[in-house]
C-alpha cells in the first residue's frame, strides 16, 4: 500500500498484516538494507497471536521516498 502525504510530495510504502483493530499492533522497522518485506516471516506468528503488524518503508527503501524534512511538513 502506498501512504501519500497531504501536499502529496511524499510516498510512503507499507503492508499490514493481522489485526489492526488489536490493543496489540506492533510497528516494524526494517534494517539496513531491506524494505517492509522483511516483516513478512513475522506475519504468521504474529497474526496467530491476535497481533495487528505494520510495516513500513524507512526513507528512500522499498517504495517510500528519499526526501529532506520539510517534505513531511
């Protein structure tokens, strides 16, 4: 899924997977160099624990955009 900001300047790329309506939702941050895909051998365990698991793509990995910090604004 793609996130796009407000002034649309930014993309962010992310999956979820689980439960999101959980009190448990864990957000995932992948290493360096990956994207959010590297959450997907979480998926099962934490979907079958009634987690919600949101992963997403840091800054200029996977989908999300390389941007300075203005363009979260």
């Amino acid at each position: 899924m793609i996130y796009k900001t407000k002034n649309g300047k930014l993309r962010i790329q992310y999956e979820t997977w689980g439960d999101l309506k959980s009190p448990q939702v864990t957000l995932f941050f992948h290493g360096f160099p990956g994207s959010h895909m590297q959450a997907l051998f979480l998926e099962k365990y934490f979907s079958q624990r009634g987690f919600g698991l949101i992963a997403a793509d840091r800054p200029g990995y996977g989908g999300t955009d390389l941007c300075t910090p203005k363009d979260y604004k």
